[in-house]
C-alpha cells in the first residue's frame, strides 16, 4: 500500500537518479523489500534495458520484489537476487560493481551504519540512500473521539520505541552525525540530497484511509506502554471496522510527509 501512494513522488525521484546513466546500467537496489522502487527502475529503463540486482535479508519479500519486478522490467533488462545480510562482512565480495546503489530505509535496520554504507560505496557508483526525512501525519488534530492530539503522541512512543530498538540491536554501533557525513566517510565525493514530498490531500482514496487504518495499528504495536491506556483505547476504535468512529468510514484522512535521499558518487 505503502508503495502505492508513493509511486508517483519516487517516479520522479527514480528519474532523478537514473539522469546520466550508462545505457544498460547495473543498478543494486539493497533491503529491496517489496521491490516497489526497483520496479519504478525497470519501467524507466525499459526501453534502455539495465541488470538490476535485488538484495534482502527477508526470502519471502526478495521473491515478491523478484516477480513484481521481472514483470516490469520487460525482455531487455536482467533481474537477479542476493539473499543475504547487509552486515554480514562477505557481502561486500558478492556485491557487482554498480551504476547505481539504492538502499531505502534498511541501514537503520543494521548494527554499524557506518560499515554498511562503506560495503555500498564499494560497490557504487552513485550511492543514494533513503533514510529520514518528515514524519507521516494523516489525521486530523481532534478527532472527536479521545484526546486530541493522538497521533503526536503515537509519533513521540514511535520516536522512543526507535532508540530503543537501535540500542538493542546485537553490536550496535553509535553513528553521532548525520548521513551526508556519512557518505563523506565512506568516500564517496559530490554529496548532497533532495527531499521527496509525499501528499495526498484529504479525502484521498480507499486505499489511503486502508493504510492509515494499517499505519495507525502499528504504530500502537511499536508505542505498548509508552502510551497511555486512554490512547490506546482510541485506537482500538478508530482501527474497529464495527466501531462507529472506524476511520476507513472518515473523509477527513490524508497522508503528509516527505523522503530524504542522500547521494554520493564514487569517483
Ligand atoms: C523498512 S523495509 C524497506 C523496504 C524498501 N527498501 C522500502 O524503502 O520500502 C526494510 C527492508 O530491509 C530488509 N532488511 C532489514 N535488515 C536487513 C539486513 N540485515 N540485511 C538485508 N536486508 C535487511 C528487510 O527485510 C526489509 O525488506
């Protein structure tokens, strides 16, 4: 769903990053998930052909993104898949060298940042990494039900539930700076980034109000305790299709927010 409502913003995004590539470029996209942005890669560069390299730790979505994008990726283009994890030191000897390393919110998921971004400058070319931005809002401040406010409240559990799960990933390394001193690090040169405004205005379609019901759910799951009994009551109604302040019922939803992608070039 996610990628749905994303993919008119990272079409562009994708063009942006594909401008001045090799005809045929290899192009390594790393914690691929679903292949949502690897798809958008395929269809641009139908007509061209590329190898797009597909690489996650998690099987099941490595062939889903596998099928979705051999199907977009039309007869001239290859697509393969790496399982693997993005930690694991061997990985950098599997990686081909590439035009273009894309890496969309996976190295937050990985112990030492630093090394993983280091393992993708190896392999790159253009390096461009999704990571932060602007949170999501979706609802309306007062929602008639609860206390308003809620979803600053979902967003600041979300926040502390985050430090604690990067704290608690097995040798978890601090990275005190931010992502363009990373890529600097990693030796990559012509660092910058752009952002990417993801906006559907109210009242959206179906599938904007299913994914905020979805969003909304899992942000309670991430929050447990650091929210209050009270709130998570609201929820438990607002996500109840039989409930009458069901959200999938409001014309009120929209979707806010914006990516950030941070690029360097191995020279
Ligand atoms: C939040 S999802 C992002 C998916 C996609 N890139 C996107 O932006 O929508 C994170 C992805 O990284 C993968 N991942 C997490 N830890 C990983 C690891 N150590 N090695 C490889 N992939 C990993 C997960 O399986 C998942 O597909």
């Amino acid at each position: 769903m996610a990628e749905a409502l994303d993919a008119e913003p990272m079409r562009e995004a994708a063009r942006r990053l594909l401008k001045g590539m090799p005809d045929g470029p290899t192009i390594l996209d790393v914690g691929c998930g679903a292949g949502g942005m690897s798809v958008l890669f395929a269809e641009e560069l139908a007509s061209v052909g590329a190898k797009i390299v597909l690489v996650d730790a998690t099987e099941h979505l490595l062939a889903e993104a596998h099928r979705v994008v051999r199907a977009a990726a039309g007869d001239r283009a290859t697509v393969e898949t790496i399982h693997a994890d993005v930690a694991d030191d061997a990985l950098a000897a599997k990686l081909p060298p590439a035009d273009l390393v894309w890496a969309s919110r996976v190295v937050h998921h990985l112990p030492d940042q630093q090394a993983a971004i280091d393992t993708l400058a190896r392999a790159g070319g253009l390096v461009a990494i999704s990571e932060g931005g602007l949170d999501f809002n979706c609802l309306p401040w007062d929602l008639g039900i609860g206390r308003p406010g809620l979803e600053d409240r979902l967003l600041a559990a979300r926040g502390e539930w985050f430090a604690e799960m990067r704290a608690g990933i097995p040798g978890s390394v601090p990275m005190p700076y931010g992502w363009n001193v990373a890529l600097h690090q990693a030796g990559l040169t012509d660092i910058d980034s752009f952002g990417v405004l993801i906006h559907h205005p109210a009242p959206g379609p179906d599938l904007l109000r299913e994914f905020i019901v979805e969003r909304l759910t899992w942000l309670s799951e991430v929050a447990g305790d650091r929210l209050a009994d009270d709130d998570h009551e609201t929820v438990a109604a607002l996500v109840d299709p039989a409930n009458p302040a069901f959200l999938g019922a409001r014309q009120d939803l929209f979707l806010q927010g914006a990516k950030t992608i941070h690029c360097g070039r191995r020279s």
